[in-house]
C-alpha cells in the first residue's frame, strides 16, 4: 500500500469511529482490502468504493453516507443492534425496493439513533440487511409513532 493509500485508509477509519463509535473504522474498512478512493476537484475525499461496490460517501458535513456493503459491514462488525432499524416481513419487499421505512413498521431501533443519523434497515428474524438510509426520527419516536417516516432510505439490497 503506498502511503497515500495507507494516509487514505487511517482517514477514512477515523471519520467511522467518531461517526459510528469504537470499531467502526476496522469494520468499514478492515486491513489488507484494496480501496478505490475518489477524490473531489479539490483533493478531498468523496468516495470509497470497493469490488462490491459503494462503501461510502463524505459529505459536505463530513460524515458518511453509506452503501449496502457498508451497512453489511457495520451489522457485522458493531455491536448488536448498533445503528439498526428492524423491521418485519411486513415491509420488508418495500424497503429491499429502496422505498422509505415507516414508524408504524419498526421493530426495535437502537436506542442511541437521533435524527439524521445513517442506519442500516435490518429483517427482524433473519437479521439481513435491507437498505441504508437516514434516521428522521429518535429512536424512542420511531418505536412510539403509529405514521411518519422513521428511515429515509438511500439504497434498499435489490438496487
């Protein structure tokens, strides 16, 4: 790995572990992976991709916005139920189709998600991931709503 590449990866993990918590960055980007890093005009960090696809993109904000790939990553590498949405059978098609979650339909969330936090949509029973998106709502306001958007879907895992 050039140091470029190797300056890029160590970035790229410390923007994970302060948007995500402890092991976020190792799980998103785990040693010995090959990064397709893209860059804005200005040099800065836009997007990292890898064989599977998007992993993530830094916004403007300079937080990650996350693909499938990330959001598989994430649910396998963080703690349980750390920055998940679950629903059920119910919704399940629907959000596989990129379409957004709704309160009514969720499960369980982790307690920790505020608004605008990114999320991976998990199945409540075989705890595969659905899509990634934005939480619109705290955690508590997802589980207690009967209407309103909970996860503002990015990417549903059939896109």
């Amino acid at each position: 790995m050039t140091t470029d590449a190797f300056e890029d990866v160590a970035h790229a993990r410390t923007v994970a572990t302060y948007q995500f918590g402890a092991g976020a960055g190792d799980a998103l980007f785990p040693g010995g992976e090959a990064y397709d890093v893209k860059r804005t005009s200005s040099g800065r960090i836009e997007q990292v991709a890898v064989d599977d696809g998007r992993l993530v993109t830094l916004g403007t904000d300079g937080r990650y916005t996350l693909g499938i790939e990330a959001g598989r990553r994430l649910v396998d590498g963080l703690d349980d139920g750390a920055y998940r949405v679950v629903v059920g059978d119910e919704s399940e098609p629907f959000v596989r189709d990129g379409k957004n979650v709704f309160a009514k339909f969720v499960g369980d969330a982790d307690p920790q998600i505020r608004p605008y936090d990114e999320v991976a949509v998990v199945h409540e029973e075989s705890g595969d991931v659905l899509a990634v998106g934005r939480a619109e709502l705290p955690a508590s306001a997802m589980l207690d709503f009967d209407a309103g958007m909970a996860v503002q879907v990015r990417d549903g895992a059939d896109d």
